[in-house]
C-alpha cells in the first residue's frame, strides 16, 4: 500500500517508503544482534562452569601434591634416621671395645 505525498497527492511518497524498508532492516538487525546476545551468553555460562571445574580440579591437584611432597619427605627422612641409628650402634660398640681394652690392659675384667 503505497502512501501519497503530503506535498504532491499524486505522487507517492519515496521517504514514507525508504523509510518502512529502513525500519524493517532494523527489525532484522535487532533480531540478529538479540540472538547474537544470546548465543554469546550460552557461551560465557558454559566457560564459567568449565572454570568452576578446572578450579576443582587444580584444587585436588594441589591437595594430593601437598600429601606427596609430605610422604617423599617422610621417605627421604629413613635413611638419616638409619643412618643415626647405625652410627650410634658403632660408636657404642666401639666406646665398649676401647673401656673393654683399657679394663683389660689394667687387669680387670668384667
């Protein structure tokens, strides 16, 4: 339906036409951008849920890492303390071989 010119009723009026094909392109535009919107939306909530498990995970990760570090500890803590009990065991042994020899050397025995 074409609408007439308020200036010249004969003709038709090219602005009232430019401008509904103007207004229904914009339309068009609003539609898109509003599902663009939404799409982008979908996407950011799906990113924050796949963060929010990754930061579960990293979290668990630290955890076992933190046990681990205290067994290793704990593990590279053995041979020390073998060691000290081995080295206190010699020192005895020879601290009682050297009384055990000067008591012998002076004539008296256990």
């Amino acid at each position: 339906m074409m609408e007439k010119c308020i200036l010249n009723p004969e003709r038709d009026c090219l602005g009232l036409i430019e401008a509904r094909r103007l207004q229904k392109e914009l339309e068009k535009h609003e539609s898109e951008t509003g599902n663009s919107l939404t799409k982008q939306g979908e996407r950011i909530g799906s990113l924050e849920t796949r963060m929010a498990v990754n930061e579960t995970n990293y979290l668990n990760i630290i955890a076992k890492l933190d046990d681990l570090i205290t067994k290793v500890a704990s593990i590279e803590a053995k041979p020390a303390k073998r060691w000290e009990k081995v080295t206190g065991q010699v020192i005895s042994v020879l601290v009682a071989a050297v009384l055990g020899f000067f008591l012998a050397k002076f004539g008296m025995t256990i």
